[in-house]
C-alpha cells in the first residue's frame, strides 16, 4: 500500500516533476511562484505538499541515488502531515471561486516572518478558479512579497491562467500516465491483481490518483446485466450522493465553512455512484433497442434528482445568509449566495458530464478494437470481450459519430442548454427504438 504522507517518495509516475522541484532544492535556486500543470488526478498538490515538506524540513534526508526528500519525522514534516503547520496554507474556492478576500488574506500572511519553518508557503488550487479581481489581486502580491513568500500555483494548463500571471510563474509540467503504466502501478503499490488493477483503473475512467482511492478501498464488484436494475441502481446511488453532501451542508455552522464545503463537492469521489454509473453505461452501450419512453423517463428521473438536491442545498445555506445578513453589506450577501449558488450548480453540471465521460470512454475502447489497435491502449481492460462485442456491433464510422455526438453533449452541457433535452436526445440515438 502507498504511504499516506508528503515526500517525493508518494509521488507515482512523475518522475519529470519531482526532479526539476529536487534540483531546484539542492541548487538553492527556490522559484517565488511555480505553475503545476497538468491534468485532473496527475499528482500535482500531493507533488506541492511534497516540496512544501521539503521546504520547511528540519532534517532533509538523501537517498543512495543523491535525490533529496523530507525526512517525515521532524516537528514540520509532521504539522504539514495534519495540516496544521502554520506556514504552509492550502487556499482552494470558497463557493464557485478563489475570491478576492481570501487572497487579502493571504497577502496579509505573505508579508509575515514564518512561524515555525523557512518559509511562508501557499498553494492556489485550483488557479483556473481565481476570477479577475482575485487574480490582478495576487499579481500586486508577487510584486510586493518578500524573499520567504513561495508560491504553487496548480491548474490544469498553462491557457488556464492569466498571461500576465504565467510571466511570473515557473512551469513544472504533469503528464498523463499511460493506462499500462497506471494499472502496473496500481498493482505495484496496492497488492492488488492484475484484474484488480484493471477494475479500479477504469472505475476511475482514467484518473490515476482517483484509481489509487478506490484501489486502497478495494471490494469486488459485478456488474447488472440488465438495463432495468442498472438504471435504477444508477439514480439510487445518485441520490444517495446527494443526500451525503445535503447531510454535510446541514451540519455546517458558519458561512465560511458552508463556502469551503460548496467549493469542494464537485470533487467529491463516491465508490458506488462509480460503479453503478460504469454498469449502466455498459448496459446501455450493449443495447439493442430500448423502449420508446425510456430516454424520457430517464432523463426526467435524473434531472428531477439533481434539482432536488440543488433545491435542498441552497435552502439549507438560508438560516445563515439571514444571519449574515445581520452584520454584512446586502451586497456581499449577495455575492457570497451567487457564489454558493454557482458552486451547487456546477457540482449537477459535473454529474451530467461523468455519465458522457463513462459513455464516451466505452465507445473509445470499441472503435480501438474496431480500428485493429493496441489492446493494452483500453481504458475498461476489465470489461475487454464486451468491447469487443461493442466494436462488432457498432463498427468504425458508428463509433466515431457516438464518440461526436458524446462530446458535443458535453459542450451543450457546459454552453448550459437543458439538460433534459440533452440527455433526451443523446439516449434516443444511442438506444434507438426498441425493435
């Protein structure tokens, strides 16, 4: 099993990245800012916490190879592993966005002398989610903060951030692993099976990071036959999701702590929603024909659950927007609601856009058999004789216009067409009416 700590050596598959931040280390040439970027799941603030622990470290060790790395035993290694030490600040989206006052905030720290370690650290992430204000806001910072103040910056790619921003920042790319690569690692450092790995890997649709969660929770799973029991199952495990994240929104006491919670939850990894949604993708890609009011009943089942849960949500934010509304302007009131708003919004948006992800990635897999190429370049390696049958059913050009009609799907999700009309219309040409 992987260990649970911040040092390069919990670092898997980035070999690229852990040597440019060691050699940075060991040339006492420490950057102000970096920009990490590289897809969702590469690594990249597991990587930051690593180099702030080596940063802070009172007694930084070196392997036989020369590679230098937190020692994970002294005073700093330990505060960062609790998230405790007073030096190293996570900052990520209070609501829909990195807001202005939170990087006030941290420009009040940055000017301070460290606490405990050598440095004031701060980790942005994600960058993409500084809007304008908050991002003209950390520029005057990297102007103004003194010689102690380090900066990461983590983002997807480097079109994400502001020009003007990027200038400042040395790059430190992510790649994608190759799913090979992926599912030997998994296997390497869970102990699991080879069809062990290969099943969290394509649960995860490709997301190392994500498969090493479910790997370390592994359990068995088999997959419903039928389109009937999938789907239900499916919009169970929907709901169960957001009856979880409406159980955490009740609990919370104050706004700030409301906001933190509303930034995070479309990040929110929920195993049996995973697998439900992987089995009914399989059973709806394998169908012959469904009955002619299946893409409506569907659709109109789903988005009434994701509504409700928006509905729920918000509500459950009211008791303190009243109270807030006691001792704040109405206009940060109203930002601070357009911001919970917009964060709940865009965790229904991201449902929407798992289920065109699972269902894009089975076409995938097909048109690779179809087309004659690699096996090992199968993302459901596990599931490889119903690809198989997919790709002898389907063939190359029917493929290809499933994989364009999923993906234009997922740009008239984001363009905020209605939902119901898109997976209305998606389901109707993928199924097709029953013979």
């Amino acid at each position: 099993m992987p260990v649970n700590n911040n040092c390069f050596s919990s670092v898997l598959l980035q070999k690229a990245p852990v040597r440019h931040l060691v050699r940075s280390f060991t040339n006492g040439r420490i950057a102000q800012t970096y920009l990490f970027a590289g897809k969702e799941s590469t690594g990249r603030r597991t990587t930051a916490l690593a180099f702030a622990a080596l940063l802070q470290c009172q007694n930084p060790t070196t392997g036989g190879d020369g590679s230098v790395d937190s020692c994970q035993n002294c005073d700093s290694c330990r505060r960062i592993a609790a998230g405790t030490h007073p030096d190293v600040n996570l900052i990520t989206p209070d609501g829909n966005e990195i807001r202005i006052d939170q990087v006030r905030e941290m420009q009040a720290m940055a000017s301070l002398k460290p606490g405990v370690g050598r440095w004031q650290i701060f980790i942005l992430d994600p960058a993409e989610r500084l809007n304008v204000s908050s991002a003209n806001s950390l520029l005057k910072i990297f102007e103004e903060a003194p010689p102690h103040a380090v900066f990461i910056l983590i983002a997807r790619d480097t079109g994400s951030v502001l020009p003007t921003v990027l200038s400042r920042s040395e790059i430190v790319r992510f790649a994608v692993p190759s799913h090979q690569q992926a599912r030997a690692e998994i296997m390497r450092a869970c102990a699991l099976s080879e069809a062990q790995a290969a099943l969290c890997y394509s649960l995860s649709e490709g997301r190392f990071g994500r498969s090493l969660e479910f790997a370390l929770n592994f359990h068995e799973l088999s997959f419903n036959s039928g389109i009937s029991q999938s789907h239900t199952d499916f919009l169970i495990q929907t709901e169960s999701l957001s009856q979880l994240l409406q159980a955490e929104f009740a609990a919370v006491e104050n706004l700030d702590r409301a906001l933190r919670v509303a930034g995070q939850i479309d990040q929110k990894v929920y195993f049996p929603l995973q697998a439900a949604r992987k089995s009914f993708c399989r059973s709806l890609v394998l169908n012959t024909g469904l009955p002619a009011a299946f893409a409506l009943l569907f659709s109109e089942n789903l988005t009434e659950r994701l509504n409700s849960a928006i509905s729920v949500m918000k509500k459950s934010f009211d008791p303190l927007l009243l109270e807030a509304k006691k001792s704040y302007p109405s206009a940060l009131i109203k930002e601070i609601e357009g911001q919970f708003s917009a964060a709940i919004e865009r965790w229904a948006g991201s449902q929407l856009e798992e289920f065109f992800l699972c269902l894009l990635n089975w076409y995938a897999d097909a048109l690779i058999v179809a087309c004659k190429a690699d096996e090992t370049l199968l993302l459901n390696l596990d599931r490889k004789e119903d690809i198989i049958t997919l790709a002898k059913v389907e063939g190359i050009e029917l493929l290809r216009s499933r994989i364009e009609l999923l993906e234009k799907s997922v740009e008239l999700q984001r363009r905020y067409v209605q939902p119901l009309l898109i997976l209305e219309n998606l389901l109707t040409q993928i199924g097709g009416p029953e013979a």
